[in-house]
C-alpha cells in the first residue's frame, strides 16, 4: 500500500489502525457524496439505500463475530460508548461485578462510578506477566454476581484473557460474560458462542480497519433485549406514535442518526478483512510481534513488560529504556526516528501497576497488518540507538540535573 | 384489473430489510416503501410484495425466523 507520508514508521495501532485499507476512504466519501441519506427514517430510495448498507455491515459484524441474528448487532460510537451502555445499563445497586487487574479506564472508570453508587466490584488480579488463572475469577463470585467483563487483551502489554475458560465459569452460574474486544476484534478469532460470550463489544477504529466513530455491541442469545436500560432515548425511526422507547434491538440502543458515514467506511474495512483472512492478519501481526520481542531482548538495558511470547499476546508490546523517560523516548523517537508509538500509562493505570510501571509507564510499540518486517527493524535499530544514548555519562548527568528541577518544580 | 399488492410489517426499519434480503434471495419481487397511512401512522419502511405470492413471502420469512408485525393486503 502506498503511504502518502515518507519516512514514518506507525506502530500506534493500539490507539488506531493505520493506514486504512484502500477501499475504506472511498467508502466513506461515496457514502456523504451518492447516498447521504438518513438511514431508516424515510422511505425513500436513498434512504433505504443507506438502511441497507448499515444492515450489511451489522450482517459482517454477526457473521464475522458468530453472532446468529444481525439485529442483535448495535451500533455505538466507539467501544467505550458500548461499554458504558452495558456497565451502566445493566447494573444495580446490590449487584456484584467482577473484572480483571488489566482493564481500561473505558471499564474502570464506570465501574468505580457505579461503585460510589452501591455495586460491589472485585478486581481478579493478573499476573505481573499479565495472565490471569481461570480459577481465581471463580472464586471470586458472589451470590449476587451479575456480570464478568473482562479485557480480551490488553492494551499494555497484549495479554490475551482466558476468556473462553471464565465465560465456561460464568455459564455454569448463571453470570453473563462481557468482553471488551477493542485490542482484539479484526486481529485475533472470536466466535461468542464458541467463546462462551454473551456481550461483546468492539471499536471499529482499531483491528476493523474503519474510520473512528464506529463501534459497537453485540448482545448473544442468552441475554434478552430488555435485559439493559439504554444510554440514551430518542428518535429511532420506529413507533413514532410512541412516546416510549422501544424495547427491540436494536431500535432500543440506537436513537438519534447513526454515523452512517462512518459504518460505510467500517463496511469497507469488514469486507478487506473477510477477504484476507483472520488467520492471515493474526500469523503476519505474530511474526511482527515475535521480530520485535526478540530484538528488543537483544538490545542492552531494555526491559521488556508481559509474556514475551507472541503466542499469548496480541501486537501490543511495553517496554522501557534504562535511564529514559518514556515521555523522552517518544519525543526523540517521532523527531529523530520518524516512529509514531505511545507512551506513559495508556490510559490504564490498573494495568500498569499490576506489571509494576506505574506511574512512569512504559514505550509501547503496537504493529499492525500493514507495517513490515523492514519496518520493524528500523524501529529496533532506534531504540538500540537510544538505549547506547541514555547510557553515556553525559546524558545520565544532564538527566539527573532535569529531574531535580522538575521535583523542584512539583513542590 | 391493477396489480394487487400486499405489505409485510416490521418493528424495526433494520428487520424490514433483513427480510428484503431474505425474500429477494428467495427470487420474490420485493420493494421497500413508506408504511401507508391507512396502516399505520409510523414513519417507518414496510415491504411490497405481489398479492399473489403472499404464502410463499410467509413461508420464506418464517424459514429464516424473521419476526414481522404483520401482513396486510393493500
């Protein structure tokens, strides 16, 4: 694929994917430019033109995910939208929830808000690797346990959850299992009911391929449509003579106009990966993964966060430099380097202080479908070159001398 | 004599096409319109099919469990 920006390297694609397949911009401006209209709200030909494309990419999700019916399929903006649809939506005050040690504060934080509101949370603590044993999520069920969520992988250190295993654990008493699958939709195989998974939410932005402002959940058999309180209320198309929401999916979710735009786009991204494969993404982003890993254990005062095994983990890696801010790091990695990355805590400060990082955080290097082994050594040849730079005596000093300064600065 | 038409009736826009799909696989001549006002006052899409075909558009839709509201003849 051609890249319209010379000599930059992304390995971001744990924030976002990119770039996007060909076809997904064009999709998108096909949409604004022949379609356009308002997705079932009118009659008219355009407008069921636009009501077909959304039910076609509901349709890809459903297959792509095992879901069996396509209407179970709800469109959000983003997977923290979803998230926070199912947390807030579900719970209740009494109500028993219990995650793990690795999520995102797009769980956490609603979480800790219902939490001041009178639901009982446990966080099942991972390991310092970033591994969980099924067992411990088990025991910490309570009579009134409502809901597991879990993280499928994390965003950290790309650990991949038991899921399968917990969601057998909550299947057998009676607890729903939802999954945040932003580090893991479109990279890594999930089937929900193979997975034992009965809510799971997705971003559209990330391993889909599509264009931000898509994402999305979707609800398996053994939950019932009304089982959820909506977000929001509003305009769906549907009962207009009603002055009530209504309780079918997923009119029920889905009030005010979609991003019809955007899931045009995020169709366009469904289709690319149907075309290549799961299987294919996934072995290429464990070749990246496993070029990466090895020679960063290969560079001198460079500690490596999580498995360091690809098989158990996404395209997610942290690291640190010895003697380097992360924040320092970064800034000479984009400046010198041309390498985009992202580092301090993630926004999951759990996660970090589980595999001991925190506050400081660590560099991390997410690769994607589209980045190339080449790539990944050039990144390699940058960060050997900041480790050599971060231990020269000269650079210790003039460190030392900053961090005082800033102390001085924070008192 | 005109042609003779019928609509399948759904809850949901998202439902409606679902059994377009379905039907139009099924090669049964199909078209999504504004439900009539006589019908309804919602301001939703509904499905026109040929009178004549109306079992086999019920037989169809049950066979791939689409939920429908209703089926009227215009």
């Amino acid at each position: 694929m051609d890249k319209p920006l010379p000599n930059i390297i992304y390995l971001d694609n744990a924030a976002t994917s990119w770039p996007k397949p060909a076809g997904v911009a064009q999709a998108v401006a096909d949409f604004i430019n022949y379609l356009g209209a308002n997705p079932g709200r009118s009659g008219h030909r355009l407008s069921t033109a636009a009501a077909e494309l959304v039910y076609d990419t509901r349709s890809l999700l459903a297959e792509m995910f095992g879901a069996e019916d396509p209407l179970r399929v709800v469109f959000c903006k983003n997977v923290t939208e979803a998230l926070n649809t199912v947390l807030r939506g579900l719970l209740r005050p009494g109500d028993h929830v219990v995650t793990g040690s690795l999520e995102h504060n797009s769980v956490m934080r609603p979480l800790r808000a219902l939490e001041r509101q009178g639901v009982e949370l446990t966080a099942v603590p991972a390991s310092p690797a970033g591994l969980f044993r099924p067992s411990d999520f088990e025991r910490a069920l309570r009579p009134n346990t409502r809901l597991i969520v879990l993280n499928h992988a994390s965003n950290v250190v790309g650990t991949l959850a038991p899921v399968r295993e917990v969601g057998q654990i909550a299947r057998e008493h009676g607890v729903w299992l939802a999954v945040d699958a932003a580090q893991t939709a479109g990279v890594y195989p999930i089937h929900m009911p193979a997975d034992n998974i009965d809510i799971l939410c997705f971003t559209g932005h990330k391993g889909l391929l599509g264009p931000q402002g898509t994402g999305g959940f979707i609800l398996g058999e053994r939950v019932p449509d009304d089982a959820i309180e909506p977000l929001t209320r509003g305009g769906t198309g549907s009962r207009s003579e009603e002055e009530h929401q209504p309780d079918f999916l997923p009119d029920r979710f889905e009030s005010g106009t979609l991003n019809a735009a955007g899931i045009a786009g995020l169709k366009a991204g469904l289709e690319f990966l149907r075309r290549e494969g799961i299987a294919k993404v996934r072995a290429h982003e464990v070749a990246l993964t496993r070029r990466l890993l090895d020679g960063l254990r290969a560079i001198a005062g460079v500690q490596i966060y999580g498995t360091r095994d690809p098989a158990y983990q996404v395209a997610v890696v942290s690291f640190n430099i010895a003697g380097m801010y992360p924040s320092e790091a970064a800034l000479a990695l984009d400046e010198e380097f041309g390498i985009m990355c992202r580092v301090g805590l993630h926004c999951a400060p759990a996660a970090h202080r589980t595999i001991g990082t925190f506050p400081q955080g660590t560099i991390r290097f997410s690769p994607g479908y589209f980045n190339t082994p080449a790539e990944i050594d050039q990144a390699l040849e940058a960060v050997e070159a900041l480790a050599r730079r971060a231990h020269t005596p000269t650079y210790q000093v003039v460190n030392r001398e900053r961090s005082v300064y800033d102390d001085r600065e924070n008192r | 004599m005109s042609t003779q038409y019928g609509v399948v009736l759904f809850d949901s826009t998202q439902r409606a096409i679902q059994a377009e799909r379905a039907l139009k696989a099924a090669g049964l001549l199909v078209k999504l319109i504004p439900v009539p006002r006589q019908i309804s006052s919602d301001c939703g899409v509904c499905l026109r099919f040929l009178w004549q075909d109306h079992s086999r558009v019920e037989e169809v839709l049950r066979d791939h469990r689409v939920a429908f509201a209703g089926i009227r003849q215009l």
